[in-house]
C-alpha cells in the first residue's frame, strides 16, 4: 500500500519468455539436487540394513545355545529388515519420481531451446536439444538401451528380504522341532513370522502397483 502511496511506477517484469524459460531451468536445477540427495539416502539406508544384518547375525551366532535369546532375535529380525526395507523403498521410489520429472522436464525444456540449426558432430546426442541424460540413459544412445542399473536395485530387495525370509522359515523350524521351548516363545515366533508375512505381503503390493515401475526397462525410441 504504501508503494503505491509514494506515486511511484512499478518496474517492468520483464520478457515473460525469458522469466518463463528461468523458472524452468531453476526447476530442473532444483530437481536434479533432490535425485542427488535421493541417491545418497538410498545408499545410506541399505548401508545401515547391511550393518543391522551383521549385527544381527554376529548376535544369533554368539548366543545359539540360549534359546530365549536366540529365539527372540530370530522372531523379531525379519520384522526389522522389512521396516529397513520400507524406509530404503522410500528413497527409491523419491530417485524414480524426481527422474521421472526431470525426463518430462527436460522434453518441455527442449521445446522451448530447440535449434534447427545445430549440429551434433560425432557425437549421437541430438543436435537441437540443450538438454539430453533422461532421454540418453532411457534409451536415447547408440545402443537403444535403459541404461539405469536396475539389477543393484533387485539385489538390494532379495538381500533384505529374502534375508527375512530365510530368518522366519528358520525360526518356524527351530520352534516346531524344539519340544522344550516355552508357549510364550511359540508365540513370539509365530506373531513375528505373521507380521513379517504381512508386511512382506504389503511390500510386493506397493511395487506391484508403482506406475513409475510400469514399463521402466522399456527403451525409449
């Protein structure tokens, strides 16, 4: 109120190309710090899954001939790695959104740049466009692949939870073949095993019905 008061004249915005054309380049500037901070936090979470499963295993080990102990470590582990699992599926599905995003950004950006005029020289990325990783590494290159490393991502999962599989099936076996352990030890047994079945019931449902997953090894032409 009181700019307007002072009788002076507002300063011009500007060419709303060029203001336009910045926030989008600000957008993809932004975007590409979260997929970098989306990596490091992925590699971060499955480094401490990996410590947690030493440390749970070294446990198991150290202390196989108390069997309450054993017992509880066995029944409650899984149920640990799957919230492990949870939390890296997190970061994941943060690294599929932002590329997702930048991919769609980088074509409206590209429309908005493109040069007719430009020559690529030797090299395979096309010539009129200024921006070219999402499209290169969906498939965009010389060999017409998806680039991204797709199979560290498959490892990652069967590690964690097959890992709390192998642990459940473990446990469940040990309880049933030991007639000596106690009630309330069955019983923590079997509510670990039903929990981690629910939860690894759950995890196959969230990436079944992931659309960024759909299609996702699929090259771009």
């Amino acid at each position: 109120m009181t700019f307007w008061k002072s009788g002076r004249t507002p300063e011009p915005l500007g060419d709303p190309g060029q203001a336009r054309l910045a926030f989008l380049l600000n957008e993809y500037t932004a975007i590409r710090a979260e997929l970098v901070a989306a990596v490091a936090s992925q590699q971060a979470v499955m480094n401490y899954g990996l410590a947690a499963i030493a440390v749970i295993y070294t446990g198991v080990l150290a202390t196989w001939s108390n069997v309450p102990l054993r017992t509880g470590i066995l029944a409650l582990a899984p149920v640990l790695l799957m919230f492990v699992w949870f939390v890296w599926y997190g970061e994941v599905k943060r690294l599929l959104r932002t590329r997702r995003f930048l991919w769609e950004l980088e074509k409206k950006v590209n429309a908005v740049l493109r040069s007719p005029e430009a020559t690529a020289g030797e090299s395979d990325l096309p010539a009129g466009d200024v921006l070219h990783w999402e499209s290169w590494v969906r498939g965009r290159n010389r060999w017409r692949e998806n680039l991204h490393s797709r199979p560290a991502y498959h490892l990652s999962t069967g590690l964690l939870c097959g890992t709390g599989l192998g642990t459940t099936v473990l446990s469940v076996v040990l309880g049933v073949t030991d007639s000596g352990i106690a009630t309330a030890l069955l019983v923590l047994l079997y509510g670990g095993a039903a929990a981690f079945l629910a939860l690894l019931w759950y995890a196959v449902s969230l990436v079944r019905s992931n659309p960024l997953l759909a299609g996702a090894g699929k090259p771009i032409t």
